[in-house]
C-alpha cells in the first residue's frame, strides 16, 4: 500500500481570518501598516499562529507522559458509548440501498440550509466525557486554546484522544452518513479532521462570534452540562450570500448532534446560566480543499505541518482528479 501523503495547511493560516477579539471581526493582512494602525493586536495573533505548531507538539508530549486520566476508557471508541438511533442511522447508511431521502426519515432537518439534527452519544457517556475533561481542565497539564475564538475547552488531539476515538468516529460512523448529505463537499471522503471541545459559562466564554469553521462538514454534540439559552444560529452559505441574509436559531439537545457545512456561517447566542460543552468536530476532504481553501478562497499555497494540519495534501500535478467522483468509489 502507498504510503499516506502528509497533511499540510494553506499558508494564509499566517495572513487570513485572523480574530480580532476586541471588534468581534475577522480581518485579511494585506496592508500590514494600515492594519496594525486600525488594529493594534494583529501582530500578537500573527505570534500566536507561528508558534501554535511548535507549542501543540511539546503539550502533547508533556500529557501525554505526566497527564493521569480519570476515565481512560473514554479514550477508546466504542458501540456502547453511542445512541442505538445513531447506530441505527449508521446501519441503515451502510446497506446497499441507502438514499438521501431514506436518511432524511431519521434526522430532524432545519430549513432548507443543509442543517441535520440527531442522536449521536449516551447520556452515561457525555457525563464520563466531560467528567474527564473537567479533571484535565483541572490539572496543572498546560491547555492550548480550542481555535482563535474560543478561549475555554479542550483540544482533543492533545490529550490522545484523536487516534482510538475521532478518527474511527469519522471514518467508521459518521462519514457513511456524510457521504450521502454531503456529497458535493467530499462527504465520502473526510480524510481528516480538528476536534476539539468548547466550554461556556458565566464568567468564561458567554457566546461565539459569527464566522464559518475551517471545515467541509462540521459535527456539534451538545454534552450538557446544565444550561439555558446558548442556540446556534445560522445565516448564509460563504460562497453563496444573499442580499438580505436570513438567520435561523438552532436549539442544543444534550446528546444530540448537528450536522452542517462548515461554510454556513453561524455563530452562538449568550447562555443565560449553568454551563454548555459542545464537541466540535471540524471534517475535511483533501481532495475538495487541495483546490481553494475555504479560508482564502484561493488555490492554496501549501505549507508543512503537524499531524492533519488543515486537511490539504500535496499531490502531483497529473494524480489531481479532474472531478470529486473519487470520494464515491470508498
Ligand atoms: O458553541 C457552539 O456550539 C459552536 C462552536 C463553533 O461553531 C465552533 O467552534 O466552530
Ligand atoms: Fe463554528
């Protein structure tokens, strides 16, 4: 078998979308002088992005020899942990006749903007799971930041828990379902992800800003714990925005997930009280972004990196599909 290419990302990571926390925006660095005049702390985030490879790396080293887990098996992915529904949904995927609207029939569907709700984990589980991310949140382990807008939560590739439970979760359980909701953006070929894990409580994170994820199909499950308020709400698709955009609010349903394109651009309302752990697991296809990377929108310039990276591969000029057809031949 040839062996897997690396994972690379695009290099606007260092240029493009960077949050600037204090205006709640996303800005492009075009104009260095203009922008550091307009605002100030782009240089910082800039920093930041540089040395978030190197720094991801030596935290998963240092956990992975000092950190003592408190629920080990919820490292290792198993059928138990999952909602029978949600391997029901998975079954019926699997089986040779499996069509769109077949699956419709066992998700809860939200406009007409490609957003589906449904069963994913056990109530025991989302408990054991946050159990542990609250020891871990608790450890003096050193924390990196889920992404550039969320301040608290876990990235779950440095605790180990991307090896033995989201890669088999994508691959195994969600991408049979992906492949027939989202064949248009490689849902049948997700061949790499970030998963991480955010936290909101009253005097942490309240809420998230509106933006799109760095992702082809996104998976939010709502793990509890307590809270009230703190919807989801979505707007339009990135690449297809309408004059006057029409929002729509999408409740959490503790245990349950949902599914939706990472271009749809959405963000969450405040929680009024208690708190709210969400998994987000952002899914991408190589061979969709190896041609525009969402984040620039252009051919992207592909630089080395850790682990996924952002999803892209290198691939020689002659073995680049003329079409996605490949994403269906799985
Ligand atoms: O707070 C949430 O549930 C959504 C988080 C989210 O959109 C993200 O991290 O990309
Ligand atoms: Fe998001």
């Amino acid at each position: 078998m040839a062996a897997a290419r690396p994972f690379r990302a695009c290099s606007c990571f260092f240029s493009s979308n960077l949050f600037v926390r204090r205006c709640g925006l996303h800005v492009r660095y075009r104009h260095r002088e203009q922008l550091l005049s307009d605002y100030g702390t782009i240089e910082a985030e800039v920093q930041r992005r540089k040395q978030l490879i190197h720094q991801s790396t030596e935290r998963k080293a240092i956990i992975a020899s000092r950190y003592k887990r408190k629920h080990p098996e919820v490292y290792v992915l198993q059928d138990s942990f999952l909602a029978p529904e949600f391997l029901e949904i998975v079954s019926y995927c699997t089986s040779p006749d499996a069509h769109l609207d077949g699956l419709l029939r066992y998700t809860e569907s939200f406009s007409d903007k490609r957003i589906y709700r449904l069963p994913v984990f056990t109530e025991e589980f989302c408990r054991a799971f946050v159990e542990e991310l609250e020891n871990f949140e608790q450890s003096d382990m050193p924390k990196g930041r889920p992404n550039s807008m969320n301040n608290y939560g876990v990235l779950l590739n440095e605790i180990g828990m991307d090896e033995n439970f989201i890669t088999p979760l994508r691959e195994k359980y969600l991408r049979p379902i992906t492949a027939l909701l989202y064949p248009d953006l490689g849902g049948a070929c997700l061949d790499s992800h970030k998963a991480f894990v955010v936290k909101y409580a009253l005097h942490e994170d309240l809420d998230l800003s509106s933006h799109y994820d760095n992702a082809e199909v996104t998976l939010n499950v709502s793990l509890g714990k307590d809270f009230t308020e703190g919807s989801l709400y979505f707007g339009d698709f990135r690449q297809d925005p309408s004059p006057v955009p029409s929002y729509i609010e999408v409740e959490h349903v503790g245990t349950q997930g949902l599914l939706h394109r990472g271009g749809q651009i959405h963000g969450a309302l405040p929680i009024a009280s208690g708190e709210r752990w969400n998994l987000i697991v952002w899914m991408r296809a190589s061979a969709i972004r190896n041609r525009l990377c969402p984040m620039c929108n252009q051919k992207p310039e592909l630089v080395e990196a850790e682990g996924f990276g952002d999803g892209f591969t290198e691939s020689a000029e002659d073995d680049v599909p003329e079409t996605v057809d490949l994403c269906s031949l799985w």
